[in-house]
C-alpha cells in the first residue's frame, strides 16, 4: 500500500470537474487527513480537458507526484492524459453505457469500473449527479467512510435547500453500493481517518483572508485568471467589517479605485495576473511618487501577452522589479507557502504603510489554485499585528508644517518617510500629485527640490533593508556542500524532494526566499557551497539572474517552462542530473 494516497477526476470543461473534487477534498480534509490538490484546466468554458488530482495522507503532503491510484475517467482522454501516472492495481472508474465510453480498454493490470454513472444519477433525481455517483463509488474502492462524503456534500448544497443535499447523498450511496455488489475484488486501497481538525484553502483564498486581518477595507478588482478567488473571497466578508468590493470594469479603473481608497486612509488593495500589471503599471508611478501605501497583488500565470491564462509561470519577475517609467521604489514579496500567502499579506500591508509605498505581493498560478490542508492555529488572529507607519493627529501636526502653515506630506526626513494625515485631521489638507512636488505637495521644477524628493523616496527603500528582518527559510542540512535556491510555489516539491535526494546520499541545503526587493544578501551562502542551484518556472532563469547579480559568481539553473508546476520526483531527478554535470559556482 502506498504511504500516501492519489486520486483524480478528469473529462471536460463544463462537466463540474472542479466542484466534484473541491467535494472529494472537503471530505477527506473532514475525515482528517492532510490533503494538497492540483488542477489542469482548459482556458475556456465548455470543451478542452481538465482534471483535479488529489494527493491525501495522514502525514502532511506538499507536492503533486507521478502517481495515480483512482481515476474517474468521465472521458477516454482522460485515460490517456494520465497513462503515465497509472500502476498495476490502478482503479479507473467509467461509464460504460455512454457512447463515448463503450469501447474504452483498461491498460496493463489496471482495475476498470464500469460503473452506470449517468443511469444511477437520474435515478437518484437528476443526472447531473453523476459525478457523486463516481465519489460513491470511490469510497467503496479506498473504504472511505461515506459519512465524511455526506458532511462535503451538505456544506456544499445546503445553501440550495435539503432535498437536494438528500439526493446527492442518495446518489452517492447508489455508486457505493453498485460497486459493493457488483464487483467482488480486493483492492489495494484503504484510506485511514483521524480526529484531526483541518481548515482547507488555496492560496488566493489565503490572500483575501490575510488582507482582512491586516485590515484591509476596500479591494478593486477585475475578474482575471488566475486571481480571481482573492475578490470572491472577499466579497461577502469583508463587509463584515465594514470594507467593500468593487468589480471595476477594467484593471485601469480597478487600481486607481484602490488608490482613490487608499488617498481617503483605508488600507486598500488589488489584485489581477501578468496583463492586468501591464495596464496598472502608469498607475503603480503615481502611487510611488505620491507615497501612497498600496498592495497590488499579481497572481503571475504564463505569459506573455494572453499566454496560457490558466497554466503556471513565474515570469512576472523582471516586470514587477523594474517595470514603470523612471525609477519607482517599490517592495516585491513573494510568498512560498499557501500559509505564508496569509502571513506576507499582512506583512504587505504593514510595509506599504510604513514606508508609504507600492507593495508587490506575488504568488503564481498552481500556489492559487492549490489547495491544502493546514491546522486552525496556522493562522492565529491574535499573532497579527497592524503598523500604520508614521501617523500625525491634531496633537502633534504643528512639529510638520511649513513656514506658511501647511501640512507637509512630503517632508525632507533622514530616514525617507514623510509625516501622513488621515482626510479629516485638524490642519492636514495638503495636495497630493503625480507631478514631482514640494514638501507640501505642490508642483515644482526646482532641480534642487527634485533631487531632495528622489533622493527621499529612495531613501525609504534603504531605511528598510536596515529595519526589517529580509531574511530567507532555510531548511535541509546547513553543512551541506550543494546549495539550492528558490522562490515562490516550488518550495514545497522541493522539500518533499530532499527526501528522495536523502535515499540517493545526497545533500542539500534549501534556501527559500520570500523577499524579491528588498532582498537578502546571498554571498556568503553561495560563498560557502560547491555548487549553487536556482529552482524557478521561467525560461531565461529570471531569480537566478538577480543571485549572480548580487553575488557575482555563476550558478547553475534549474528550469520549468511548459505552464505544469515542478513535481517532487520530477524535480530530485532534476536536482541530480544539475549536480552530476554543473561546474561548481
């Protein structure tokens, strides 16, 4: 029996793939067990495959693997689609009596299930159910308690009214049973159940949340793929506490809404993918000359132009570092964990208004999507902290006007960050522009002042790097003498990696960077070892660029750019092969 435990519903788009396995992975998650999924889908609405894999094991999982242990095939392609994954003792659950299906041969020493899915559906009340059926008929394969599938589906559909919950059940229960009686083999599967307790989301959904905790109380968006989840986690919740969603029309009117909420003293925020940054990047310069603390999210997919809208990359890089005319300050985090999606949300917030300054928070593309399992206290509300930055109120404003009696938002300071006046505060007004700008806001072309503002917007970005821990996660064996850097969603096949490296008698040392600008220093790391390995999802090795950069020596490279996130043993093999032939940095 394997350790762990790989399931997979595959067939088009349009025949509710998504929904059935976010149901499979609800309860599997309720049943207590840790539980990380992965999708493919097609960039369109009806037509072109799509799938949802599911790996489950009592041991917390991190990774996609080159395995599949139950597939429900709901087409032939999506037989074909996952060959490779399948094994002797595979269990592939179909439906015979739909023309597609009749003349559907089961490989090798795999398991077919012909299984009436559609048949036991309308029987059920509807044949839109057929999909239940197929989970039905998976408990009965892994002996999976169908109670846990029962609480899935009443969370699901109990918004729609109980009848419909009872006819799901209903439906479920007729694919157990068909199984139970008419297929009398012993299979190789038997999924275990703990009295864990699991909250399950995806990285998107993990952002929306973090930005409620730190705060945020109004977000703009315009529907994109693949950050859309950020706004509909936030529509209906963040009302609660007094904020608001705007669906702008476009990502122009979307980032100059969040300023706009920003300017009025609400933490503000938005959120698109690689073409939306495109269309704000006129905006961010406003944002950043006018010192207004504001997140912009990129949900980074493949680009460039359209591109892949629904298949990972992390190509954004360069554009959120240097993209924008003239020289814009601004922070880039990149979050490497579905939790740290939640946790560098807050951080985002509390940098942008401390330093009065654009934020970056980026995750790609397979970290949105994904879900996983995680325990409550991963995100403990009482661990997070929110920091306004340099505040003035009636009390202490006189210390910040100017010699005719105006609020200065831009004041010449040491450390680069000008006082802030909330809209409201007794002898604040002050004027607030794109156009380079005195201490008080107002237009200027003296060259002395100019040189003063640029020279004190710059300066917030090195006031930073002194007083904010930028530190990277380290993990694997610290004395190791082969270093591998990463950043973004790789982390977590990486550390699942170390273990099949470990089997080989091969060491690592990880280090996982959450911080693209400011960044911390790498040298002595880098310094240290035999040979340096960047792991990223682009094609010219965007990161690996910047660590040479920063640390002048030559690292070897290690790339993935055909829009399918890094698997574990993908990426061990990956790692020895780069290890057997690299020259030592």
């Amino acid at each position: 029996m394997a350790a762990d435990f790989n399931w997979a519903i595959g067939g088009e788009a349009g025949d509710g793939i998504d929904s059935t396995g976010k149901i499979f992975a609800q309860a599997l998650s309720r049943a207590g067990r840790h539980v990380f999924t992965s999708k493919d889908f097609a960039s369109r609405i009806r037509g072109g495959y799509t799938a949802y894999k599911v790996r489950t094991s009592v041991d917390k999982v991190q990774s996609v693997v080159d395995r599949l242990d139950v597939l429900i095939a709901l087409t032939p392609r999506t037989i074909e689609e996952n060959l490779d994954e399948l094994h002797d003792g595979s269990v592939i659950i179909y439906d015979g009596e739909r023309t597609t299906m009749q003349d559907v041969e089961i490989p090798g020493e795999m398991v077919g299930l012909d299984v009436p899915l559609k048949r036991l559906a309308e029987e059920a009340g509807g044949a839109i159910m057929r999909n239940v059926v197929a989970l039905g008929a998976a408990c009965e394969v892994t002996n999976f308690p169908i109670e846990n599938l029962d609480s899935a589906l009443t969370k699901r559909f109990k918004d729609k009214g109980q009848q419909l919950v009872d006819n799901n059940k209903e439906a479920a229960r007729a694919g157990q049973e068909y199984v139970a009686e008419e297929y009398d083999h012993e299979f190789d599967y038997d999924l275990e159940t703990t009295d864990e307790d699991y909250v399950l989301l995806n990285g998107d959904q993990a952002i929306g949340m973090g930005a409620i905790a730190a705060g945020c109380r109004f977000y703009a968006g315009y529907p994109i793929t693949p950050a859309t989840d950020v706004m509909t986690y936030l529509k209906g919740r963040i009302e609660q506490f007094g904020g608001h969603v705007i669906q702008a029309e476009d990502e122009l009117s979307a980032i100059n809404m969040a300023l706009g909420a920003a300017r009025g003293g609400a933490r503000s925020m938005t959120a698109t993918s690689g073409p939306g940054i495109d269309l704000m990047t006129e905006t961010f310069g406003l944002i950043a000359t006018s010192e207004t603390p504001l997140v912009i999210c990129n949900v980074m997919r493949s680009g460039p132009s359209t591109g892949m809208p629904t298949k990972q990359e992390q190509g954004d890089l360069n554009g959120m570092l240097y993209g924008g005319h003239g020289e814009v300050p601004r922070f880039v985090l990149a979050p490497t964990t579905i939790a740290e999606c939640f946790w560098k949300t807050v951080e985002a917030f509390n940098l942008a208004e401390k330093y009065q300054i654009p934020v970056y928070l980026t995750a790609d593309l397979s970290m949105a999507v994904t879900e996983q399992t995680f325990t409550p206290d991963t995100f403990d509300m009482d661990e997070v902290e929110v920091d306004r930055g340099f505040v003035v109120d009636e009390a202490d404003i006189d210390e910040h006007l100017s010699e005719s009696g105006g609020f200065q938002p831009h004041e010449i300071t040491e450390d680069g960050i000008s006082p802030r006046a909330f809209p409201g505060t007794s002898g604040g007004a002050h004027m607030s522009t794109g156009l380079e700008h005195d201490e008080q806001g107002r237009r200027t072309e003296d060259t002395e002042m100019r040189v003063e503002q640029v020279d004190k917007r710059n300066r917030k970005v090195e006031t930073a790097e002194a007083r904010e821990d930028w530190s990277p996660r380290e993990f694997g064996n610290p004395d190791a003498d082969n270093l591998v850097i990463t950043w973004g969603s790789n982390e977590g096949a990486l550390a699942e990696a170390l273990d099949l490296l470990e089997e080989s008698g091969i060491d690592i040392r990880v280090l996982s960077v959450p911080y693209i600008f400011p960044r911390p220093d790498l040298s002595d790391a880098v310094a240290a070892a035999d040979q340096t390995i960047v792991v990223e999802c682009n094609e010219t090795g965007q990161f690996a660029d910047i660590v040479e950069h920063d640390v002048l020596e030559r690292v070897d490279r290690v790339n993935k750019y055909t829009g399918v996130r890094f698997k574990a043993d993908e990426l061990a093999e990956e790692i020895r092969e780069s290890l057997a032939t690299g020259v030592e940095a």
